[in-house]
C-alpha cells in the first residue's frame, strides 16, 4: 500500500491533506501550553492561599500554632505549598518535553514537505514540457503532410493542362517532391517525439512521482507517530508527578491523624494556668457583737481604716485576691508612657532631625509618688542643680531603670502575669538573651581570628581596624550577661530557688511604690499580685519621714556625677523637652552616664548644663578607669 501507486493521479488532494495534519499538529501544541498556562495558575493561586492563611512571623497568631491541630493544619499548608510545586513541575516538563519539541518538529515538517512538494511539481511541469513538445511535433507533421498533398494535387493538375509550359510543371513537380520530403521529415520527428514522451510519462508515473508520493507519506506517518507520542508523554508527565502528589496527600493525612484533643487541652491548662488556688468560703462577720470584726484571711474585702497593714503569710491572701483584680487598672498603674529616642537623620542637616522628641524618662504618675519614694528611698543623688531647669529631670534620674523595663502593657519582670505565665516568659527571656550571647560571641571570634590574620599579614589590613568593633561586642557581652543574671533572679525568685526581693530591688525594677498617702494606699490594692511584687504592706521603711533639712542638706552637698568619658555629635539635635539638651554637629561633650539600653546617653556640657541626647545622634568614647569607678559608685550606692 502505497501513496505513489495507489493515489498517483491525487497530488492536489495529498497537498491539502499534508498541510491540514501539520494544522492539526499546531492545534495540539497550542492545546498543551494552554494547559501548561492553567497549571502555572492553578499553582500560583495554590501558594497565594497557602501564604494567606500561614501564621505571620512574631505575632500573637503564631503563638497559636502550638497546638496539635493548628499544628496539622500548618503542616497541610506547607504541603499544599509543594502540591503547587509539583503544578509548576507540570507545566515545566510539558512546555520542554511537548511544546518546544513539537514546535521545533513543525518547522522541520514545514521545510521537508515544501521540498517534496516542489519536487513534484518540477516532474508535473517536466512532463507537460514533453506532452506540449509532442502536441507541436504531431502539429508539424500533420500540416507538413496536407501541404504535400496540395502540391501533389497541384502538380497533377499542371501535368493534364496541355496549355501549361513544360517549365511549369517540372517546377510543380519538384515542389511536390520537395512537400513530400518535408512531410517525411516532420513524420521521423514526430516518432522521435513521440517515442521520448512515452519514455519520461512511464519514468514520470512509474518512478518519479512514487517516489515523491512515497516520501510524502513517510514524512505524514512520521508526523502521526510523533503525535501519538507527545500524547503519551502528556500523560507520562502527569504520572510522573502522581507519586510525590501522594506523598502530600499522605502527610496531610498524618498531620491529621497526629491531631490529639487530649493534648491540646493539656497545653490549654498550660498556657492560661495562673497557679492561684479557688478562694475560701467568706467567714461570717458578726455585726451585733460590741467588738471590732476582723477580715478573715479568705474575705475578698480587705480593711484599712486603720492605716496599719496586716502581716503578710506567704502572699496567700494575694493569691486569692488576684483574680479579681480590673486588668485594664492594673496595667495602667504599671505602665508609664514614654517614646523611644528619634532614628538618626538621613543627612546631617537640621531639617532631618525630628523635632520635639519626648523626654527619654518622663514619666507621668503623680508627684506625689515620686517625692515619697524620693525621700524614703534616699538613693545617691550628685547633683541637684538640675532641678533648677525642672524637678522631672531628677526624679527621671531616681528612676532611671523603671522606665526602661517598662516595656507596651506590663513591667519587665513580667509581675503583672500569674506565676505560672511569668515563670514562661522569664525563661523564654533568658532563652533569647543567651542566644544574642552566643552570636555576639561568634561575632566577637571571628573578628579575633581576622584580627590574628591581620597581625600575621599585615599587608592584609590594619589590625587596629577590628579593636573599636571588639570593643563593641564586649560592651554588648556584658550588658546582655547583666540582662541574663537580672532575669535569672526574676526566675529563681518564682521558681522559689531565693528569697522574696528586697525593697531596694524592687524600687529598681519599677514595681516598688511608696505607700504613705491613702491615695498611694487606695491604688496599691488594686496592684496586687501573688508573688508578692505588689504589696499594700508599709514597710517600716517606707513609714520613716526624713525631715525637709536632711532632704535639703543632701542635695546642697552633693558633687555633680564624674564624667566617664567624651562623646561627638554625629547630628544636630534639638531638645526641647524636659531633660534633654541640644547639641549641634560636630561638638565635644563629656559623657556621664553611659547608654542603659533606652537608647538615650546622658552628656553635660558645662556645670549647669546637662542633659539626654539619642545614642544614636553621638559618637561616644567611654574611659575605662573612669567607666569602673563610675560602676564602682553605683554599686556601693545601691
């Protein structure tokens, strides 16, 4: 079965045939990136739903995927994230495998049946070259034969005319003859002619135009197989991915069979334990006896008209009391508000500096308070003629730490919390801080081997170049190590390894309030909490008056704070709110208190003018002698 026997008179129809399979063959490529554009969308909206409902990172919402089974639904996330990949896989083997293929491949068809096509026409236009050649040679002889007849005719007829000249007719004659001979010419031509076009028409039908048939449809059998087998790939591509397909079916399925109820309620109890034990019963208070009533250690109500507060016995009437204290109260009386010190500018110029920051410890609770723990306290105060420029600068001074561990709703012991929710955060404080630890540590090491190189190589770099950058880490070492030690005796003091605070740590904490007013009185009962960080006890501390002569004398007395060290201001800072100072670029200053971690430095610039400036706007240079005996003072002082 043969296309160049079997349909050798069909050349126009096999034409149109070859062009609509190269058609149909372009339709199918069209039809594959088609789907391979659908799997690429159906993947992109796969990963946009699984982005939208992952939990965002350092929220409250990711806090809640502790839990079993937002933890598989998590784990389904993920995996719905790789079922798109295997989408994308897909697409990419398709559009490589199929459609750049067959594209290829329809071009190359393009070329090859234009070629055979062109071969055919040239041996249809051969053989109607011979047909015309022999259409004019049996012309030829055909006229040259009625031409010889007519001059036969004519010479008969001038051979019977007696009255025609003898000249005449030998001349008839040899015009008939010479007829005759051109009649026999064109006769041979016209075999000749004939017998050729004979020849090329058997050659064309019998050879040529089989063998262009029979690449035709080579080159079409070619094209069909290619199909057939760009079909099979377009379903071998979707095989391929049906095993890693089900490998995330099967995990979801184990992520939601690891889901346990049981658990999750455990952990329920754990996240929201507050280790208080139920109140008692309320004892019944006799109002007919001519006695005074006592309040029994279970009564909800606490007594105060006498001023005088009750002995504490381990903090459990506290225990039953917090429950009911108004959390939105007693986060107001713990917080203060404060602002962050301004983000240095952009550029050096004025305009860049924002203006009117807040005081760096300003705090807003009655004044009050702060002269009673101003007095009762009596920390160690070096000068008072700053409170010639405002009187919140110095109680600022007495409570420099308060603010700072003040940090958005609660203090940073985290008193605020229940027991069992404080000893969690205090742990995962030290956690975080011995990881800072460790990376300013790493840091810190590989500075020191590039410092080794260096002094090795000197051609390499100056190994005076890393020493400001290792003074810096050890800075922050230490600091973070102070952090450390402050937060692991907030946690023994929970987990019951030492004893209670004294009053002076607790003043430095930011929890401690001086309770000699009933206003003061009135608000420490609603600050309650059960390990005894918020008492309405009055010490006999903080029941001593220290008489206004003393007050005065101290401060009169006192030298102003020894420098530390000098700093360069790096921007032009304009202070316009209570303690802090303004500096211009480029100045010297002298430091006197190094940065707490709040971000503000304290600097003076002459005797009576002192104040805050952001860390960030100066470059300080701390004196380490000077920095030692300052840290000396402050410990013999507290």
């Amino acid at each position: 079965m043969s296309w160049g026997t079997e349909l050798w008179d069909q050349f126009d129809n096999l034409e149109k045939h070859t062009q609509w399979g190269i058609d149909v063959l372009e339709k199918y490529i069209k039809f594959v990136k088609e789907r391979t554009e659908i799997e690429l969308s159906y993947a992109k909206q796969l990963r946009n739903l699984s982005k939208k409902y992952q939990p965002k990172k350092n929220s409250k919402e990711e806090e809640e995927y502790r839990y079993t089974s937002t933890k598989a639904f998590l784990a389904t996330l993920n995996e719905m994230n790789d079922y798109a990949g295997q989408h994308e896989v897909i697409s990419e083997n398709m559009t490589s495998l199929i459609t750049g293929e067959l594209t290829r491949y329809v071009q190359e068809l393009k070329q090859e049946r234009k070629s055979h096509f062109h071969d055919g026409r040239k041996a249809q236009q051969h053989i109607e070259t011979c047909w015309k050649q022999l259409e004019a040679s049996k012309r030829r002889f055909e006229r040259d034969c009625k031409e010889a007849d007519r001059a036969q005719q004519y010479f008969e007829k001038m051979d019977a005319d007696i009255n025609v000249t003898k000249a005449d007719v030998e001349k008839a004659r040899q015009q008939a003859q010479l007829r005759h001979q051109m009649a026999e010419d064109s006769k041979a031509e016209y075999c000749s002619t004939l017998q050729k076009f004979n020849s090329e028409q058997h050659d064309h039908y019998y050879t040529h135009i089989p063998n262009i048939f029979q690449k035709i449809q080579e080159m079409e059998e070619r094209r069909i197989v290619r199909i057939g087998e760009s079909m099979k790939t377009f379903a071998d591509v979707d095989r391929q991915v049906i095993p890693i397909i089900g490998k995330c079916l099967d995990e979801i399925t184990k992520a939601a069979e690891s889901i346990d109820h049981k658990n999750d309620s455990q952990m329920v109890i754990e996240a929201f334990k507050s280790g208080f034990e139920p109140p008692g019963d309320v004892d019944f208070e006799d109002f007919t006896q001519p006695m005074k009533r006592t309040v029994s250690e279970s009564s909800l109500s606490n007594s105060r008209g006498d001023g005088k507060s009750e002995p504490k016995f381990g903090g459990k009437s506290k225990g039953k009391l917090w429950p009911f204290i108004k959390k939105n109260k007693l986060m107001s009386l713990l917080t203060s508000p404060h602002q962050p010190p301004p983000p240095p500018p952009a550029s050096a110029s004025p305009s860049a500096v924002p203006n009117g920051p807040q005081s760096p410890k300003q705090q807003k609770e009655p004044l009050s308070h702060r002269f009673n723990e101003f007095m009762t306290s009596k920390p160690k105060i070096h000068c008072f003629r700053s409170l010639k420029r405002g009187l919140s600068l110095k109680l600022i001074t007495l409570n420099t730490q308060v603010w700072s561990l003040i940090e958005g709703a609660g203090p940073e012991d985290f008193s605020n919390l229940p027991p069992e929710q404080r000893r969690k955060k205090l742990q995962q404080k030290v956690d975080e801080l011995n990881k800072d630890i460790q990376k300013e540590m790493d840091q810190r090491d590989a500075l020191t081997k590039m410092k080794d190189v260096y002094i090795k190589n000197p051609q390499m770099g100056d190994p005076a170049s890393v020493d400001h950058r290792l003074a810096e880490l050890g800075q922050n070492i230490e600091k973070l190590r102070l952090e450390v030690q402050k937060f692991e005796g907030w946690l023994a003091e929970v987990e019951g390894r030492l004893p209670m605070r004294t009053e002076q740590a607790r003043r430095q904490s930011g929890l401690y309030e001086a309770q000699n007013t009933s206003a003061v009185n009135s608000c420490a009962q609603d600050r309650e909490s059960p390990d005894g960080s918020y008492t309405e006890e009055q010490s006999q501390e903080t029941e001593m008056k220290v008489p206004a002569t003393d007050f005065d004398d101290e401060f009169d007395d006192e030298e102003p704070l020894p420098t530390i060290g000098t700093c360069k201001a790096l921007y032009t800072f304009e202070g316009q709110n209570e303690g802090t100072i303004s500096v211009a670029e480029g100045e010297m200053l002298y430091v006197i208190e190094e940065d707490k971690g709040d971000g503000w430095t304290r600097i003076r610039r002459n005797e009576d003018e002192e104040g805050y400036v952001p860390t960030s706007y100066v470059e300080v240079y701390l004196d380490k002698n000077a920095k030692d005996v300052y840290k000396s003072l402050q410990k013999i002082s507290e």
